[in-house]
C-alpha cells in the first residue's frame, strides 16, 4: 500500500523535521563556551578569576618548541617562576584585545619572575605566528597540534588564561578577556611575584 502526502501534510513534515533539527542545533551550541561563573566549592578562587577544576592544584605540565622563534618552552623548567598560561585561538576576537595586554605585562614584569606563554587552539599551525606578530606578542606560542595540552588544561572558551605560582600550583583562572581585565590579571601577577 502506498501513502501519498498531500502538499500541505508534505510541508508541516518538512516543518517539523527543520523544528527537531533546529532543537538539536539549539542544545549542541548552548554547550559551546559556557560562560564561567565564579562560586564555591573546593575549586572557588580565593582573590578573584572564575571557577576551574584546576584552581588550587598542580599546573598539568607540557613542553614544545615555539612557532614564533622564542625557542622551546618546558612548564617543568619554570618552577621558581609566575607563569600566565593564555589558551587562545587566531578566530578570537577577544585574543586580538588581549594579546598587547598580555605584551604589556610580559615587559613590566619578566624581570620580577614572570613567564608567559600562548598555547593556540587552532585545528592548523598556518597564523598563529603571524597572528601573534600582528598583535604584539613577543612571547612564546606554541600551537596545540593534537589538542594534547587542552586535554590536560580543560579550556572551555577562548581565550582562557590559568597563573601558576612559583611551585607550580594553578592560583587563578580566568575565562574569557574584556577591556579592563588587565587591571585584575596585573594585581593577581603581583600577588604572587
């Protein structure tokens, strides 16, 4: 036995199934960066920064050699020092902001015992040198080929920026960059240098 539709049956199908797929659509995006809220628990920052697995435990190590020539960089190798971890991404825009600030503070306090680093999230190493040239960085940048390092940092939005104190220990998050954040991640540096 053959069913035929008519044109309006054929057309509420279409409707419905365009309702479902846009459901879909709608849940697997509202998984895409959640916005960071700060709260309590074992993992709730003590001086500011957003909530993280990772606050208040030891910084996941990682190694690899720079792809804007500013050499090799071993986590490992720089304990004794502040580290500000920035996971960032060439299509964010809010990374083309925080890049000269991220400069700004690497001049003013990598003398103090600061070290910074971006690591890139992109799918290819093609702009991340160039990207970091238009943007002032003169830091190291390394590009997470295999996403091996995000595995272990767990960013869930870019950028996503993580300082380690001199032993090593995550003390502050913070997820996602806005005019002014600067002020924050500056008093948080000094805290720890």
């Amino acid at each position: 036995m053959t069913t035929i539709c008519s044109a309006d049956q054929e057309e509420g199908h279409v409707k419905m199934r365009l309702l479902a797929l846009s459901a879909v659509t709608f849940v697997v995006m509202a998984g895409c960066g959640p916005e960071a809220k700060p709260g309590g628990g074992a993992n709730a920052p003590a001086g500011g920064g957003d909530s993280h697995a990772l606050l208040n435990n030891p910084a996941p190590t990682f190694s690899g050699a720079s792809v804007n020539g500013m050499g090799s960089v071993d986590l490992a190798k720089w304990k004794g020092k502040v580290v500000f971890v920035d996971f960032w991404a060439t299509w964010c825009e809010p990374c083309k902001k925080s890049f000269p600030k991220l400069q700004e503070m690497n001049v003013k306090y990598k003398a103090s015992g600061l070290e910074i680093v971006g690591i890139s999230e992109d799918d290819e190493e093609s702009g991340i040198k160039e990207f970091g040239e238009a943007h002032g960085a003169k830091f190291p940048l390394l590009w997470d080929k295999g996403k091996a390092i995000g595995e272990k940092w767990s960013p869930p939005n870019m950028p996503s920026s993580f300082i380690v104190d001199k032993k090593g220990v995550v003390r502050f998050v913070h997820l996602g960059y806005h005019d002014g954040d600067e002020a924050k991640l500056e008093q948080e540096l000094k805290s720890l240098l």
